[in-house]
C-alpha cells in the first residue's frame, strides 16, 4: 500500500508557455512499507478544451547523503484519448521540460519506460497519484477524492 509523506508535499502555479493558461503543479514523496519509495511531480493544465496533467516519477534511493546514482525516471502524460470519454495514462519520454540533473538520474524515453523492467511500478504509482493527489484527482473529476477509510 503506498502513502504520501505530507512533509515532501509542494505546490506552485505557472503560467503554460505555449497557451497563456495557468497551470497548476503538485510533488510529493510516495512511501511504500514505511519508506521513501519514488518522488513524483505534476503539471495540471487546461488547454483549451483539453484537461491534462503531465507526471513524472522518479525511482532510486532516497536518504541523507544519496548520490542518486540509481535514479530513474519515468514520464506519463494523463488525460483524454481517442475513443474514450474518460482520461487516461500514456507513457511519454520522462522530464521533458525539466533540466537534466542527479535527482532525475536516467530520463526514460517512452520506448525505453515500456521496456524497462519497474513499468509495474510505475503504472502502480500513477494510478496512486491519480486517485488520491487532490490537485490532479480534483483536476480531472472535478472534486477532492475521498477520505481514506483504510
């Protein structure tokens, strides 16, 4: 079961460089068994008509002193699809805006995330994000998700 350490939870909004909108954007650690398990970031936009929120998840060793030498990142883009009337998940290349740098240690290509081999992971994460983060859960679904009854 995975949680959220509330304590690595941030938030900004930004103005979208290619549309003018506001964007808002959420990051959090998710924790697995009791530890730091990846760290997430998402940009919720509305392009016109289109709802979407990008996310990233990085995988690696959390902790004082790290040198994120294991790093890995994984990108999703989550929002309308063809013949769908609900958003859905598509893996994208990881990062794509954000400057190179330790923390995101290898930035995934899409290819390379569908072949990589903690795509489980990942896919489990986003649909983590995606039900209980209440920035891109009220973004898409257009209210907070519901109180945890664990």
């Amino acid at each position: 079961m995975f949680t959220t350490d509330e304590s690595y939870r941030g938030g900004t909004e930004k103005i979208c460089d290619c549309c003018g909108q506001l964007s808002r954007r959420t990051w959090s650690m998710v924790v697995r068994d009791h530890r730091p398990y990846a760290l997430f970031s998402a940009a919720c936009y509305d392009h016109g008509d289109v709802r979407e929120s990008w996310i990233d998840v990085v995988f690696g060793t959390w902790g004082e002193g790290t040198d994120y030498h294991d790093h890995v990142t994984f990108g999703c883009r989550f929002g309308p699809v063809s013949n769908s009337p609900l958003p859905a998940a598509t893996a994208v290349d990881a990062a794509a805006v954000a400057p190179d740098g330790p923390l995101f240690g290898s930035k995934l290509s899409r290819a390379d995330a569908l072949a990589h081999s903690k795509i489980s992971d990942f896919w489990q994460v986003i649909d983590f994000i995606v039900e209980t983060d209440p920035l891109v859960h009220e973004h898409h679904y257009g209210h907070r998700p519901a109180p945890d009854r664990g």
